[in-house]
C-alpha cells in the first residue's frame, strides 16, 4: 500500500511539473512520505486553493502515520490521488485543480463527473473566464446570483478558486432540489434561469436549447 501510495503522489507531483521534471519527481518520491507531502502542498499552492491544500496534505501525512487505521487512511488517500490524477489527465489540467474540483463537489453534493463536465463546458477550466453578459469564473457564475448565495460577496472575490467552485456547484445542487433531480432541468436551468425555464414548462414549451449535450454529451 505505502509503495503504491507514493507512486500516486509521484504521478500527481509529475503532472504538475514540466516534463523534464519527471525523473527527478520520481526519484524524489522514495525519500518518503513527509517530505513528499510538504513538498506537495507547496507546489499545489495557487490562489483560491491554500486551505483545501493544507487540509488534502494533513490527511495525507494521518494515512501514512496513523496507528490505527493506517491501512483504511492510505487506502482513503490512494483512491483521492488515482482519482485527482485521471481527472487531471482527462482534461488536461493541473492535478490541484482536479482535486479541488473533486473535493468541492464532494462537500456540496454534486456528482464528480458532472462538476468537471461543468466547469469545462462554462470556462474550459479558465479561472479568469468572464462570459458577454458577465458571468465570472470557472463556473460563470453571475454575480448577482452568488450574492444569493453568500450576501456581500464581491465580484472580485468571485474570482477566488474556491469561491467560485463552491458557489456553483452549490447553485446547481440548489436546481437539482428544486427539479427532483432531474439533470437536464437543473442544467437548463442552470444555463438559462430556473425562472425562464420555469415560464416555458408552464407554456408547455420544451426549454432545451443544447445546454444539456454541450455538458453532458446526453440529449436528455
């Protein structure tokens, strides 16, 4: 386990680093698990993404030092590393971006694989994306809409990684309540505004308008 835990770490490490980098990486890698984590949570750091960083390095360090429960911690940490690791190569991205993604969508209630089809189809994983009609960040959330959320906010701090995937996620997890579930709603309604989708139902009109295939690659 410990052996197939720091080759995970050392994967996710790569695919941060440039590619001349890997052999080092590698290398780096058996020198053992503490050093490997610090050095981790250091090269994860970017804006928006420092606490759940520190909190994704701690529980690293208790799976590989706990005693008792090692072996469920590491097998915990193995499956958030090989997940973090084929979401960053999925789309492409950097590894503490996948996690973070992941992470959020956990904590609100959003499935995994919808929250990255989400955040690619609104932004293409682009922090600073600001839509024509203003709609900020990686979830091109507007504004107006996050206050909603989280009164106060401004729109700079919109922009903040963490803010921002939160806000959204916890918006759509808000219009998967309110539609019972039904994704290709809440997505339209994510997309348009539950009030319009809203109108158009009532006036028995159809509101897809090709949101729903552009995230999910589903019809329906």
């Amino acid at each position: 386990m410990q052996s197939l835990l720091l080759k995970l770490q050392a994967d996710v490490e790569a695919r941060k680093q440039p590619k001349s980098d890997l052999l080092v990486t590698l290398r780096s890698a058996a020198l053992g698990c503490t050093l490997f984590f610090a050095a981790y949570q250091l090269g994860a750091h970017s804006a928006g993404g420092v606490a759940q960083e520190a909190e994704w390095a701690g529980k690293g360090i208790a799976a590989a030092f706990a005693p008792e429960g090692a072996h469920d911690l590491q097998s915990v940490e193995v499956e958030r590393l090989r997940s973090a690791f084929q979401h960053s190569a999925k789309y492409r991205i950097p590894a503490d971006l996948a996690a973070n993604i992941e992470d959020v969508a956990r904590a609100e209630g959003i499935d995994v694989g919808l929250a990255f089809d989400l955040v690619r189809a609104e932004s293409e994983f682009n922090p600073r994306a600001v839509s024509p009609v203003g709609a900020v960040g990686y979830t091109q959330l507007m504004p107006e809409t996050a206050r909603l959320l989280r009164p106060g906010l401004t729109r700079d701090q919109l922009f903040h990684r963490e803010t921002n995937l939160r806000l959204g996620f916890r918006f759509l997890k808000s219009l998967l309540v309110k539609y019972h579930g039904n994704r290709k709603l809440a997505l339209l309604a994510y997309n348009r505004g539950p009030d319009r989708v809203d109108q158009l139902l009532r006036q028995g009109i159809d509101p897809s308008n090709g949101y729903v295939q552009l995230v999910t690659g589903a019809s329906h």
